[in-house]
C-alpha cells in the first residue's frame, strides 16, 4: 500500500509508515494538478496546512482510505466529502498545545518589556531606555478566555511565574480551574480585572468578533491583548482603534482576520504591538510529535 506525503514530514513519522510495510511517496506540496497524478493509486495522503485535498482529488483517488493532517486544522481538507466516501480523517490535535501556550507567555513577557520594540530601536541606532519602561508579570492578573488544552498550559505557566488566574469557558471545569490556582469568572468580570488577557477559544459562530468595541472598553487601558487563537476571534478594527487610542496598553498577536497580513496594514505601524506570522505550532517539538501521531493513526486504519 502506498501513503502519499505531500508535505514536509517528520523522519522518525517516514519510519513509521516504512516499519509498517507501507511504500512511501514523498513529494512537497505538489500543485492540484500534479496531486491528481500522484494520488490515483495511494490508500494514505498526509499534508499539513497544504496542500488542498478537495473533491476533485478525492474523486480521482479509488483507494483513498485516510487522509491526515500532521497538525491541528482541516480546513484544506474537504472532510463532508471525504466522510460520505467512507475516507478517513485523521489529524494531531494536542501536538502542539505546548507550543502554542509557550509562544503565548513569549508574547506577554515581549510586549511587557517591549523587547521587540526596544530591538527596533537598537537596529535604528537609538538607546531608547526612557521608552521602554515595562512591568513585571508576577502579581498581575492574567484572564484566559478558553480553557482548553492550550489555556490550561497557558494558565498552569501563568500561576507558576506568581500570576492571579482568572478563566472563562463555556464549560466550567472548577477542579482543572483550581488546579492552576485560577477561578473561573464570566467574560466581562475577567475583561475588567485582567491585566493581561489571551484568547484560547476555536473560531466559531459564537467566538467571531467575540472581542470587539464594547469588550476592549472594558479592559483597563494599561492591559495588554494576547491572541494565539484566530485572527476573528478579535474584531481587527476595533482593536487598531483601541491600540491607537488607548483604551488598552498593547497586544502580541501570531494570528490575523486576513493571513498573511496585509502589507502595511495598521497593526505593522503600532509600537505597542507585537507581530509574529503564525507560528504558534512551528516548534521541532510540536512537528516531531504532529507527525509521529498521524503516522501511527494512518497504519492502524491502513493495517488495523
Ligand atoms: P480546545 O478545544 O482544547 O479548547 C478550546 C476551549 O474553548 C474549550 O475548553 C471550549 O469549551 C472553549 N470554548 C469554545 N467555545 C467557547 C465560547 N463561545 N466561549 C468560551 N469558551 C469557549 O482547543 P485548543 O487546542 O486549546 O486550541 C485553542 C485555539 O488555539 C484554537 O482556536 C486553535 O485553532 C488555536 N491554535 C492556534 C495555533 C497557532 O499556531 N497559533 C496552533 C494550534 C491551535
């Protein structure tokens, strides 16, 4: 049986699929055209964010007994369709929790002590120690809005460097909650009382624009605004309007309503502002285990 890798894999995830007898054909993120050629006789397609596994490819692919996403996120993967073939899907979703929680506390320590705007400076030639006065994280509040596998690590990190923990989930978990010293409020209550917030929600119908005009109006304006979740789960408008006029102090972002972001978009003009390309799982860590654990899910379903 052949499993198509047609995106960067992990080697110890390549010497899984060859331990299990399977024949592997690796070719990076071949165009859709050259997908359709590569897929007509493969049991297995493994890809990350790309390529995109659509109908068409699905049609042309007899075989296809499962496709995996080395990661989190299926949307290249027409899955309704790939189900009603009786395909299918597997994906790592804990593989990077880590990773995204990490970057997260990166991000907070980075626009508390304004490290990349003070590293902008330097590279200008200007010793600009006035400018970057910062604040220490030990003994502020931080809110953590999802408190799944990402804001549990978030808020574990967070108590362990002496922060307060207030959490908000549609699902109140109090005993996860107390075991990171956090308590569980409602949504505007944790916008008050935080001096940092982060959002670790899914984007869906409920969390689209979840933090707009009204909820950055009720942070307090030396607060900082973290987002390692989805670019929409922020109303970007409303949150340039609160970074230029102050109704919060800063944010660190890894995620945007349109990516990549736009090229001289507003946010690229903010000092206060923290900006990295969506790299929340890009860690040898996170790709090691991504890929490890769609290997050994493609040869139980290939092999049983
Ligand atoms: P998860 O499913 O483990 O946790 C999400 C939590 O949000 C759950 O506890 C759920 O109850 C809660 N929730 C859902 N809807 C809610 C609502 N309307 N209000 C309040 N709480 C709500 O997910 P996770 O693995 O922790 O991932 C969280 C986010 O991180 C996702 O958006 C994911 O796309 C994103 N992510 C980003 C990167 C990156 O590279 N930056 C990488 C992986 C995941």
């Amino acid at each position: 049986m052949k499993v198509l890798v047609a995106a960067p894999l992990h080697e110890k995830a390549i010497e899984i699929l060859k331990n299990a007898g399977l024949e592997v054909v690796y070719e990076e993120y071949p165009d859709q055209e050259r997908l359709k050629e590569l897929v007509k006789d493969v049991s297995a397609i493994i890809v990350r964010s790309k390529p995109k596994v659509t109908k068409e490819i699905i049609d042309v692919a007899p075989n296809l007994k499962v496709i995996a996403r080395a990661g989190v996120g299926l949307d290249n993967i027409d899955v309704e369709y790939a189900k009603s073939k009786g395909i299918e899907i597997v994906n790592a979703p804990a593989a990077s929790s880590r990773s995204v929680a990490e970057l997260a506390i990166a991000l907070m320590f980075n626009v508390a002590r304004k490290v990349a705007f003070a590293d902008r400076k330097m590279r200008e030639g200007v010793w600009a120690k006035k400018q970057c006065m910062g604040f220490e994280l030990e003994g502020k509040t931080l809110g953590v809005v999802g408190f799944g596998r990402i804001g549990y690590i978030v808020a574990k990190i967070a108590n362990a460097i002496g922060m307060n923990v207030l959490i908000y989930d549609v699902n109140k978990n109090e005993e996860r909650a107390k075991e990171v010293g956090g308590k569980l409020v409602e949504l505007d209550e944790l916008l008050k009382n935080s001096d940092i917030v982060t959002l670790h929600v899914p984007l869906t119908k409920e969390t689209y624009h979840m933090i707009g005009e009204r909820e950055l109006k009720l942070m307090k304006p030396n607060a900082i605004l973290i987002n390692t979740s989805r670019g929409a789960v922020v109303d970007t408008n409303a949150l340039v309007n609160a970074l230029q006029e102050g109704w919060i102090a800063g944010a660190g972002l890894d995620v945007f309503e349109e990516e990549p972001l736009p090229k001289d978009h507003p946010l690229t003009k903010l000092d206060n502002v923290v900006l990295t390309p969506h790299i929340g799982a890009s860690t040898v860590e996170a790709q090691e285990r991504a890929g490890m654990e769609v290997a050994e899910k493609v040869v139980k379903v290939l092999k049983g």
